[in-house]
C-alpha cells in the first residue's frame, strides 16, 4: 500500500484501483485537517485489534457515502469489494451515516461553505465523479486563501 494509512482514499484503503483520482481524495482530506485542525476520522490506533484499513475505511464511508456501486467496480476485487458492502450495510442498519456534506456549520472549526464543497467534490466516493486536480485547484475556495492576510511576528502584514 502506498502512502499513510489515515490519508489514504477508500481503493487505497483496499489496495486497488489507486490513480490520480485517489489522490485527490487525499489531499481532500488533509485539506480538511489543515483547515479545521480536527482529526476528525483518526482513530486510536493504540486501542485497535484489528488492521486500520478496515477501520477507517469505515469512517470514510460513514461520512462521505453512500458506498456507490461505482466504486465497488472500480477497485475490481471481490474480496475488497464485499468488504465495503459489509461495512455499508453495517453502517445503514446501526444507522450511523453521518454525510459530511450535510453537517451544520459550526461543527468543524474554519470550515465554510466554499471549504466544505471544495473538500466533498475531493472526496466523492466514487473516483470518476471526484473532482480532478485541475478543478481543485481552480475552485474559487483559492480566491479566497489567496486573500487573506497574515500577520507576521513582528506585526507586519504579508500577503500569504
């Protein structure tokens, strides 16, 4: 497998069908880390009894599914493939799917609108529909960053 195990995408999570779609996922989710500061699908690894693979592949599914079929064809494994399944279905019959897209404003700190959309295209589920490094990178979420000021140490501006 390639990469750290908590930024991996859900076909890098199964070891197949990895591409540049996957990192797009990717980087989706350390977008999310660095905008918010929030480790928000990290579990304990030191409480684990099992591989982290399965784990967070969990995690991702419960927040930006549903599990499309798409996906499911796209890493072309049946092993990994009825894993997912079972992992979705897990999910909808304890009824903890949580849609990242949907959540309140104020759940994730620093996290707008324009963030939140930017980040769901990055992390659709389903690798042909998430949005290309090219679209990511001409989002008007960059206008933005772009406009932002920082202060400096010695409390000059910059821009950043």
């Amino acid at each position: 497998m390639i990469g750290n195990v908590m930024w991996r995408s859900p076909e890098g999570q199964i070891g197949k069908g990895i591409g540049k779609p996957s990192e797009v996922f990717s980087f989706g989710l350390l977008c999310f880390f660095v905008i918010t500061g929030v480790e928000w699908l990290h579990p304990n690894f030191d409480d684990l009894e099992t591989d982290p693979e399965p784990v967070i592949l969990y995690k991702l599914l419960t927040a930006f599914g549903p599990l499309p079929k798409a996906l499911v064809s796209h890493i072309n494994d049946e092993q990994g493939g009825a894993l997912m399944e079972g992992l979705w279905e897990a999910i909808e019959d304890e009824g903890l799917y949580e849609p990242f897209k949907d959540s309140p404003q104020n759940r994730f700190p620093n996290l707008d609108h324009e963030a939140k959309g930017l980040i769901s295209r990055m992390t659709n589920l389903d690798p042909a529909k998430r949005a290309t490094m090219s679209q990511v990178m001409e989002d008007p979420y960059w206008d933005a960053v772009r406009d932002l000021r920082v202060v400096g140490a010695k409390g000059s501006t910059k821009d950043h």
